[in-house]
C-alpha cells in the first residue's frame, strides 16, 4: 500500500526547491520580499540543493552575456562561486536563523547613554545588487528592567539583518526593531553611515557621495538634549 510519504515524494519528484519553499511560505501567508527571513521554511538540505539550482541559473545568465564559461579559465566556475556567495556570504542572512544571542538582567540599574561603534556593514542595494559598505552606531539608554547583551552581540544583530538585499532606509528600522525587542530600552538611537556602490560604480559614477540616516525610538524622541548628545559623539568616533 502506498503511504502519503510515497505519494508526496513522487509528487515533489522534478520540483526545483525554490518552488517547494515558495509554496510554504505561501501556505504560512508570509511575504518573502528581498529583506525578509526565510530560514524557517527551509528544511534540511534545501541550502544546498538551492546552491545547485542559483548555479544553473547563474550558468544561464553567463550563457546569455555571451561569455565562454567552457574556455575562459577566468569564469568557467564562476556560476558556481556567484552562487556561493549570494548564498553562503553576502545574503545568508535571509537564510540562516537569528544569531544566539544571551541577554543578562540589569543588576547594577544602568541608566546612562551608552553607544556601541562604528560597526562595520556590508549589504547590497535590492536595486542593483551592488555593494553597500557603512558604518552603524546604536546609542541605547537602558533601565532597570533592560535587557544587557555583550557588545559584540550588537555586530551580531546588525550583520544578520544587514546580510539581506537592502535599502538602507530599511535596514536601519529592521535593525531597530530587533534591538528594542531583546532589550526593551527606555530610548533606542541607531545611525547608519553608508556608501552605494549603484552610485559609484554605475549611474552618476560618485564614489564620494554617502547616505546617512537614523531611527530614533523612546527617550531619543522625546529629549532633544539626549539626541544631541548621541548626535554629537557620532563625528567624534568616525573621525570628521
């Protein structure tokens, strides 16, 4: 007798693996835009099937741009490398789940401003898919009641959302949101310092030209002399 397990498998038999994920992201009614997570509807070994198949179809963009991947030694394994690191490096962050991240209670009542960076980014511009490599400071004033996590925890974060297809106007408010769910802060600053390659490698090709902007949640909101105050040490740490 043929169990649903058997029918299922000779269903799904031939379905490219995207498809598959797609279908479950469907049925849970969730989006998938460029900036989103979907590491729970992936299932074991879904990675790397979904590795062959982006190669595949590297392979055929190569094929299309008239390029003799069989001949020229510089690209004949470049689908495979492209693949890789839009998987595995530069977009694991839509794939992989959120970083462990150990949150410890407020025992000595911290009260005061503190601010973590710079903290180095790397994203990509959902655009163009062209490089986009800044800076982060996030400005926390914390209570009583606040959650502490390490320093190095606040890289952690910040390079799991920002390893994703982005805009950077975005990222800053998804990047905020995370941090004001695990830590629960009376104010919540970040400010993110970027260049875009899709400026400077294409279009007005401006290398020089950078885009700057901030969330401000709670406390920062509402005391303009906190806000200027983190405004204000931002220039001194990147060095203007």
């Amino acid at each position: 007798m043929t169990t649903d397990t058997s029918l299922q498998d000779a269903t799904d038999e031939g379905v490219p693996v995207s498809v598959k994920i797609r279908e479950r992201i469907a049925a849970s009614r969730k989006r998938f835009n460029a900036n989103d997570n979907i590491a729970e509807f992936l299932q074991p070994g879904d990675l790397e099937l979904l590795l062959d198949e982006v190669e595949a179809k590297m392979q055929g963009v190569l094929d299309s741009m008239v390029i003799d991947t069989e001949r020229d030694h510089n690209t004949n394994n470049t689908a495979r490398r492209v693949a890789k690191m839009y998987l595995n490096e530069v977009f694991k962050g839509r794939y992989v789940t959120e970083p462990s991240i150990t949150e410890f209670p407020n025992a000595e009542h911290l009260n005061e401003l503190m601010i973590v960076g710079p903290i180095t980014v790397r994203s990509a511009c959902s655009h163009h898919f062209c490089p986009v490599i800044g800076k982060v400071w996030i400005g926390v004033l914390p209570n009583e009641h606040t959650n502490v996590i390490g320093l190095s925890k606040y890289a952690r974060l910040a390079e799991w959302v920002m390893g994703r297809p982005q805009i950077q106007e975005e990222a800053v408010v998804q990047l905020a949101d995370l941090i004001q769910e695990k830590t629960s802060p009376d104010g919540l600053a970040i400010v993110m310092e970027a260049t875009h390659f899709c400026m400077g490698w294409r279009g007005v090709k401006d290398l020089d030209s950078k885009m700057i902007n901030s969330v401000m949640r709670g406390v920062f909101l509402k005391d303009p002399n906190l806000r200027r105050e983190f405004l204000a040490l931002i220039p001194k740490q990147s060095g203007n």
